[in-house]
C-alpha cells in the first residue's frame, strides 16, 4: 500500500488526537493535495513551519498504529469476517466494524 494512502487510513483512525494545526495542515496536503507552499501562505507561516507539523503528525499518526494497532485489528477481523458462514454471527461482526 502506497504511504500517502496508509497515513490517510490513519488520520482517520487518529486524526482526532492529533493538534488542531497538524490536523489542518494534514488535511490541507494530504486531502486538499495543496503544496507546502500553498499552505504556507494561506496559514501566513513559513513552509518549514508547515513542513514540521506535517512530518510531526504523519510520525504520530504511525506512532498511534504501532501502539494500538487499530488499522491492523480492523484488517483481521475483516479476514475472519469473509470466512464465517453463518449469517448471524456475521452480521453480528460486521457492525462491530462499523
């Protein structure tokens, strides 16, 4: 899987414990695709500002994966998901994703 579609994964797994600002900026370059300049000038801040919260947030965000492992508990459950044959009990685990 591609970094930049891994970390997006992430921020919305832990996005919400990341600061305001790494969570703009994030937003802004990952989602907006804008560049760091771009963002920059539109924050009014310098491009190594918004280059240190970007970097910051992407190694939290990966932090964040490696301590709790969310993304990766989602995956296998939805492995054991596809194998269950009865109806019920995977519904039942299907909302669990939810």
């Amino acid at each position: 899987m591609q970094e930049r579609v891994y970390l997006g994964i992430l921020y919305d797994y832990y996005g919400e414990l990341l600061s305001a600002k790494q969570q703009e900026y994030f937003e802004k370059y990952y989602f907006a695709n804008l560049s760091l300049q771009e963002i920059a000038s539109l924050f009014q801040v310098s491009r190594n500002a918004v280059f240190k919260q970007v970097k910051k947030a992407e190694q939290e965000l990966l932090a964040f994966e490696n301590s709790l492992h969310l993304y990766n508990k989602d995956q296998e459950l939805e492995k054991i998901i596809k194998e269950v044959s009865d109806p019920l009990l995977k519904e039942k685990l299907e909302k669990l994703l939810k």
